[in-house]
C-alpha cells in the first residue's frame, strides 16, 4: 500500500469509528513538523474543524497549506463567560450538540488532548450518556517543550500539573488541597494577563507574594521566552499569551505555613531526635492540660466575641493553639506507632459522612431536631456494629467524665429528666435546694469535713436542676457571676489605688460598703449603654 493509501485510510478509519461522535486532534504545542502523521493527515482531509482556540501557531500552518478549509473556534467564549468555571461546561454542551451529526466532529486543542485539555475531560466524561463516541488523535503535549525549557525532570521532583482556568476559580478555603506547595507544580494555559490574575490570587492563598515563580511562553517554538518574576509580578511584569505556562517552584517545608504539610513537618521536627528536649519529652497524659487550656481559651474569645477583626485575629490565634495539640498528639501516637495524622482526618471525615445522610446519602431531614434524632439512632447503631451492648446502656452515656464538673451535673440532670427522673414542679426543686442547703449547714456547723463536701454537691447539683428546669444555662450563670465578680472586685482595686489604702486593711464594714459602691456604679454603666 502507497503512503497516499495509508493516509487515506487512517482517514476513512477515524471518520467511520467516530460517526455520531467526535475526534479531538491534539495540535501538539506549536509547529507544523510536531504533528503526529495521523494527526497531519486528518487536518489536510477534513472538510471542517473546530478549535478550542485559533490562537495557536498549528492553526496558522495549517491555514497556509489548506485556504479553503471552514474553521470555526470557541475564542468568542474566553471574553463572554461569566467566569472561569463556566467556560468549559459551555464548550463542552456545544461539541456534544455538534457531535450528532452524521459527519464525525473533528475537535482540535493545543497540546495533547488528554493533558491539561479541561474540555476534553468533560467531553469524554459526558459523551457516553449521550450516546457519542469520542476518538482520541495524539499529539505531542506543552510538557515536554516546557519542561526542557525548564531544565526539570517531572518523574524526578514529583510535579504537579494544573489547569489554569480551574485553578482561578478555587476558593481560599479549597487552595489547600488544590495543590501542594512543597512539590514544585505546572500551571497550563495562563492565556491572558485577567487570567494571571486570577491565578496570582488563588496562588497568594498558600505562596509568599515574593516567591520566584517562572513564565515559559512559546515553549518548543524560535519565540520561546523563559520569564522569572514574583509572584505578585504575574498579572502585572509578565505578557502571559495562549502559549503561557507557569512554572511555581516547591516551597521549604518551614515556609509552607498556610498548609497542613506546614505544621505537620513543624511538628514532626520538634519530636525528632535532635528536636526540641520538651516537646520529645511529651506524652498523651502529660499534654492532657495543654488540650484543655487550649480549649478553655477558644471558648474565652467566643464568649467575647463581637465580630470585630481584632476579635477574628485572636480567634484564629486560639484555633492555631488547639490545633498544635491535635497535632502533637497525633505525632505522639505516630512516634508509639499506634495511629497518625491521616487516621484522625480519616475518622472525622467518614464520621461525618456517615451521620449525614439527609447530605451525603437518600435520608430527608425536616428540621434540626430531626438531624439530632437521625444522629442518636446512627450513634446507637455504629455502637452495635462496633459490637457494644445497645438495649442495657445506660441513659447517662456519652457524658464525658473528665469535663467540667458543672457541665456534667447540667448534662446528667437532663438525660436523667429524658428517663422521667424529674421534679413535677419548678416549687419542688426550689425547695429541694433549700433542704440541701440546711443539711449544709449543719454539717459545718457539727463540724463534718466530709459531711459539708458532700452536702456542697448536692446544693449545687441541685441548683443546676433548678436552672435546667427555668431554661437557664447554669454554666453561663455562673460565668456571667464571674464576669461581674472580676468587674466589682477591680473596681475594688483601683478605688484602693487611688485613695492610697490596702485592701487587706479594710473592714467588713468598708467591704461590704465598697462593693455596694461597685455594683451601683457598675449598674450606671449598663443602664447609660442601654439604648
């Protein structure tokens, strides 16, 4: 068979196995002579083509040899999309409509159609419903240019590659798993200097705006230009084009701050050989105070908090601080080999999964309180599966013994009134507080240490039970009495400064005048706020 046969043939083969379909042609990354044969011979026999983009130095070639030829391209797209993410879905609804014909579609994109083509993924992943076939014709892709232009083995540094238009539209929260800024990474198709921008931003999220970065255009071609600049220079010192690709060189672990990997490495370091003597030192028990500090001092700004974003800085201060001890502990146990950082990710996530099914499966969820009752049915049933015993558990479970003595009387007092254990009256527990309270004073006044212990616990057990009933938080009662104790007694303090006493001097009588004096004033303020 000729050379003029065999081409024909490759021809005829690609238009019968793609009819009611489509055939996307990979242009290769810019010069004629790249072109596979295949490839070259579909675009010289084509009676009609369509390009992602015309801008594209194949496209030109292919103009000189074939004048007659119908192009047609998606470049009106880039100016009218309402944004990034919207741009390929809207491409890809026009090649699936095209696609039904009799005649094969002949789809051609720069590049390699199966790298870094966003367009032809959708493509390929949508096709089937539809009934369309989608035949691939290699081409040479942008990495191999890109990357001799770069100097940098891809296998050996572990990179990374991305689509630049999916890239500019990932939210700050989602840049932490969009990429990893500790290997090095390629970002394709950075077409325009709004698209730059785009990029810059969402890159901001987890690089140092002064981190070098490198801007490889017309990579393979005579034009080539290889551009190093800040990254806060890519929008603005950088002509990025069609043939653009961004090159973000891998981070130090001690300066990926704004990711996981950043404090997991910290971490890790800290507990190594010749880390820190203290933090090798650390054991599940001995960080235990650490967890609850930590924890004390998140609810302390939530229970300040006024939206302010001096109040938002501290906050997520005091998050950093109680997710160092998730990590420490997890490193712990990593170093004992008994679980690691992955595990504890792992657990929440498919806990959370699991017990939300109204989101992630079929169940329907009215309202909230269904969401709780849904909640409690899972929880009995993840039990069960893990083996324990259900139907004899009792109704004070899942209380934690090492929480706060007062959140566990209010939790217990509640679980216990769910069982029908309860005082038919508000009357009957005020009273039961006053009877409590005799037996207290009769145990001090007989002299009984153990006595008054005891008898102190059931006066503010039962105290509790008296604001549960009223619909009050005892926890926040009593933060709020010592919000204004701390409020008085500083007044106290700084009276004392000023008239040049002692506090430890006064009298009763001067005690007790004084803190009249600071409640009174106290009471003016908050009146004077009141609106």
């Amino acid at each position: 068979m000729s050379g003029g046969e065999k081409r024909g043939a490759r021809v005829k083969s690609a238009k019968q196995s793609a009819a009611n379909g489509a055939v996307v042609v990979g242009l290769g990354p810019g010069r004629w002579d790249d072109l596979t044969v295949e490839a070259r011979d579909l675009l010289m026999s084509a009676p009609s083509v369509l390009f992602r983009t015309l801008r594209h130095p194949t496209v030109d070639a292919l103009r000189e040899r074939r004048p007659d030829l119908a192009l047609d391209s998606f470049d009106p797209l880039y100016n009218s999309a309402e944004s990034f993410a919207a741009l390929y879905p809207a491409m890809v609804e026009e090649l699936l409509n095209r696609a039904t014909g009799p005649e094969p579609l002949i789809y051609a994109v720069p590049g390699h159609p199966l790298l870094g083509e966003e367009s032809v993924r959708l493509l390929r992943a949508e096709a089937p419903a539809r009934g369309i076939t989608v035949r691939i014709v290699a081409g040479l892709s942008y990495l191999e240019p890109v990357c001799a232009a770069l100097g940098l083995d891809p296998l050996e540094r572990d990179l990374q590659l991305l689509d630049a238009t999916r890239l500019a539209d990932v939210s700050p929260a989602a840049m932490m798993g969009a990429l990893l800024p500790t290997r090095p990474a390629l970002i394709a198709q950075v077409y325009n200097r709004r698209l730059a921008s785009g990029v810059k931003l969402a890159l901001g999220e987890i690089y140092p705006d002064d981190w070098e970065v490198t801007l490889v255009r017309w990579a393979g071609m005579p034009e080539e230009k290889v551009e190093r600049l800040a990254l806060a220079e890519l929008d603005r010192g950088a002509e990025a084009d069609h043939l653009s690709t961004l090159y973000v060189p891998p981070l130090e672990p001690l300066r990926a701050a704004r990711v996981p990997e950043g404090l997991r490495y910290v971490v890790e370091r800290l507990r190594a050989p010749d880390g820190c003597p203290w933090d090798r030192e650390q054991t599940h028990q001995s960080l235990r105070p650490f967890v609850l500090e930590e924890a004390y001092e998140v609810a302390e700004i939530l229970d300040e908090w006024d939206g302010s974003a001096e109040m938002a800085e501290k906050l997520a201060e005091e998050l950093g601080d109680l997710l160092l001890q998730v990590y420490l502990q997890a490193q712990v146990a990593h170093d004992e080999d008994l679980f690691h950082i992955g595990d504890v990710f792992e657990g929440i996530t498919e806990k959370l999964i699991r017990r939300h099914p109204h989101v992630f499966g079929e169940v329907e969820a009215r309202d909230a309180a269904q969401v709780l009752r849904n909640w409690e049915t899972l929880k009995k049933a993840e039990r069960a599966a893990r083996g324990e015993e259900v139907a004899t558990e009792s109704v004070l479970r899942g209380i934690p013994k090492s929480a706060p003595a007062l959140y566990q009387a209010y939790e217990l007092s509640k679980k216990a009134a769910k069982a029908g254990f309860e005082w038919p009256t508000d009357e009957g527990a005020v009273e039961k507080v006053a009877e409590e309270a005799r037996e207290l004073v009769a145990a001090v006044a007989s002299g009984d240490s153990d006595g008054a212990q005891e008898e102190l616990g059931d006066v503010l057990f039962t105290l509790v039970v008296v604001g549960r009933r009223l619909g009050l938080e005892p926890e926040r009662a009593l933060h709020d009495a010592n919000q204004r104790f701390r409020r008085r007694f500083t007044l106290m303090e700084e009276r004392a400064s000023r008239e040049g006493h002692a506090l430890e001097t006064l009298s009763i009588e001067e005690w007790l005048a004084w803190w009249a004096d600071a409640k009174k004033a106290l009471a003016g303020e908050a009146a004077a706020e009141r609106p």
